[in-house]
C-alpha cells in the first residue's frame, strides 16, 4: 500500500460516522398511501437537515396511536430488530409523542427517539444564527423536552453538538437536569423580554413607512426572492429552515420606499412551543402592510402547503391582510398547452399529463386574495419584472392609505427608518 493510501485509509478510519435513522409513521383514516409518503419525504428531508441519513422507513395502518408505544406491539418488534441488526441511531417519527410514549419507546429501542416537534427545534437550534434566534429555540425545546426528558437526553449542554447519544446514567441525572432546565427556562423567558422591549422600540422607529413581509412554507424560494427584490446576498439553500432569524431590508422600487422582511418558513404541524417562542420574530408578520406568499408551484401538495400557511397564519393572528401570492419554480413544471396544441395530443396524453393551468389557478386565486397572483421562477429571473410590477402596484395602495396627498415624483427621505 502507498503512502499516499494510507493515508486515505487513515483519514476513512478516523472520520466520523453519519448518524443513521429510521422513520416511522401512522397511515390513518383519510389517509392515501401516496399523502403518506409525501409525509415521509418531508420527514426524511427534515432528517437530512438535522446531518442524519435515513436508511429504512416504517407504516402502519391504524385508526390511532397506540396509548403506550404509538405503533402496534408486532410493528415496534419489527423496528426493535432492524434498529439492532443494522445498528441504527435514531427513530423518527412522524407525529408527536407524549411523555410516556417517549420513555417507553427509548426503554424498549435503547436509542435516542425523535417525535415531529423535536426534530424541528433540534434543527432550529442547530441553524439559528442571532442571539434572539438561539434564546427563541432554546426555551421552546427546553420547554417542549422537559415532560419528556429520558436517559438518552440527560447533560443536554453537552449534547448539543451531536444527534446520537446512546445509553445513560439513571434517574438521579434526570431529576439533576430536570432541576436545571426549568432554571434556564426561567432565564432565557427572562432574556426573551429584554429583546421583546428592543423590538418592539425598533418597530415604532419604522413607523409611517410599508413594510411587506414574505411568508410562505419552508423551502420554497423566499430568500432567493428576498436577494432578487433587495439586490443583496441572504443565505439561500436547498434545505427546510435555511433561513431561520429575521431579515429586514430597505427598497425603494419607482421612487416608493418599504422595507421587506423575510421571516422563517411554516411547515405541517410546527411545534405550538415554537410559535410562542418567535413571538417577537412572528411580529414582523403581524405588523406588517402587505404580505407575499410565497408558494413552490412544482411541489405536488403546494395546495396544501398554502392551506398550512393560511392556517398559521390565523393561528398567529395575521390572516386579515392584503397578500399578494407568487407561484414560484414555474421552471420546473410543465404549463397546459395551447388549446391548439391540446388538439394534436391523445385523450390518454392529456388525462396522464401533469399540466397546470395557470390561467384557472388565476382566475381561482384571484378571487380568494382579490389580487392576481404572480408566475415566476426566482433561481433565473423569470417574470421578476412582472413580480416587480405587481408589488409596486400593492406597495402603492398602502403608502397612499398613509400618504392620502403623496405625489409619485416625491422622494422620500428613507435615511431616519432601521432596519
């Protein structure tokens, strides 16, 4: 062997190992496979985003959860062996576990388990970059864990870094760290008012100008659109929560000034603790002017997707506002074609085809929001000047609300508003 293979097979040996995880999920009642296993691919992409790889994925068709262990008795052997044979790290699943069903859960697997919710504060954590944003994700995880804390999540300082934690050292750990989460939970709520006063103060310094947020289901473009409108460089990746602290811009678009914020994407069934966590953050929303929402149209659920975010949207108390829906990555579907080419095609070629018709998703959306949806593809710039047009258009009608007299030729002096 060269020296040179060595030293490869040095480096092979000593690099660490990618945390394995199966995924697990409840086919309930109403339940396609097909909606289940789009479920599942979310879940694994959650899973990749946490730094784990899924190797295999577990289902079962119940009427409910299973009161002690979620799944069935014959359904938990079938995963306890799998997770032995091939010495797997984690189970995932799906939906949220209640307290008992964790511990019971870790007893019987011996590995660390993962319920929905705290998948997705453990991914939260680990991309949080502001002090704001890690004190928001570090209480609503304390405060979600400590019903649940089990032996494989005792020194949880100490963990942090990692996603695999194997065995413990008993009950006398637990009720050490139970003691000291809840003290930290009383100092990061503590913290969190203190940055709450600096936010609200920051606000009331944007005062008499728009501000248009963009909101939308994680994952679907928003970041990107943010660099398109701003001219600036946000951090814009392929992965769930690439954004999860809140940027503010200022834009001035045909001599009309707003500031623009781009705020954490939603998803299915995002922790309640989460939520009110972000509170401070989920203002943005709320105060703002106008909203844009932002929907991946090649996503095959992205009417579903809208429906999550509408519902959260409600849930945070900013459903009433004007918003102006972009259907992002047009790039990646196929449009309907021409009624004259749709002549020279097969009644079996239509009826297979996956073609969306912008015009009747128009037409429909139209009529909910009461303003036309925008068709673009952000990663290119295709329609950005449409999407453009469009967002003057609605920029316009809320600075005129607050400027009844304003004159398009006016300037307006930008230089006293925060960001």
């Amino acid at each position: 062997m060269t020296k040179y293979a060595k030293k490869l097979q040095k480096l092979h040996e000593t690099a660490p190992k990618e945390d394995t995880a199966v995924l697990v999920a409840l086919i309930k009642q109403g339940q396609s496979d097909r909606q289940v296993h789009d479920y599942l691919d979310e879940l694994a992409f959650l899973t990749e985003t946490l730094g784990a790889k899924t190797v295999y994925r577990f289902t079962q068709r119940l009427e409910k959860p299973d009161v002690k262990s979620f799944v069935g008795t014959g359904k938990l052997e079938e995963i306890k062996s799998y997770i032995e044979h091939f010495e797997v790290d984690m189970v995932i699943f799906d939906d949220d576990l209640s307290p008992s069903q964790m511990r019971n859960l870790e007893n019987e697997l011996k590995v660390k388990v993962y319920d929905r919710s705290l998948l997705i504060l453990d991914i939260f954590l680990n991309r949080a970059q502001t002090a704001q944003a890690k004190t928001q994700v570090e209480l609503a995880r304390f405060q979600y864990l400590l019903p649940r804390l089990t032996r494989m999540w005792t020194h949880l300082e100490r963990q942090r870094g990692g996603t695999t934690t194997r065995g413990g050292s008993g009950e006398k750990e637990i009720e050490t760290d139970k003691r000291d989460i809840r003290n930290r939970i009383t100092l990061l709520k503590e913290k969190l008012k203190e940055v709450e006063k600096q936010g609200v103060t920051q606000r009331k310094s944007r005062k008499g100008i728009v501000r248009v947020s963009l909101v939308g289901y994680t994952n679907v473009g928003k970041s990107t659109l943010m660099n398109l409108i701003t001219k600036t460089d946000i951090l814009a990746e392929n992965k769930l929560f690439a954004t999860v602290d809140s940027t503010v811009r200022k834009v001035v678009l045909e001599n009309i000034p707003f500031l623009l914020s781009d705020t954490v994407g939603f998803i299915r069934k995002l922790p309640t603790h989460l939520i009110e966590s972000f509170k401070s953050t989920l203002d943005e929303i709320r105060e703002a002017d106008l909203l844009i929402h932002v929907v991946d149209i090649s996503h095959p659920g992205f009417e579903d997707h809208i429906s999550i975010v509408n519902q959260t949207l409600n849930e945070i108390g900013a459903r009433d506002k004007p918003v102006l829906l972009v259907f992002n990555k047009i790039d990646m579907v196929d449009q309907m074609p021409s009624e004259e080419e749709q002549m020279q095609m097969t009644e079996l070629e239509l009826e297979e085809s996956n073609y969306l018709d912008f015009e009747k998703l128009s037409e429909a959306y139209t009529k909910i929001t009461g303003i036309p949806p925008v068709f673009m593809a952000a990663h290119d710039g295709t329609n950005v000047e449409e999407m453009r047009e469009a967002l003057v258009k609605e920029v316009k009608k809320e600075h005129k609300k607050m400027y009844p007299h304003y004159l398009e030729s006016e300037t307006i002096d930008m230089s006293g508003f925060e960001e």
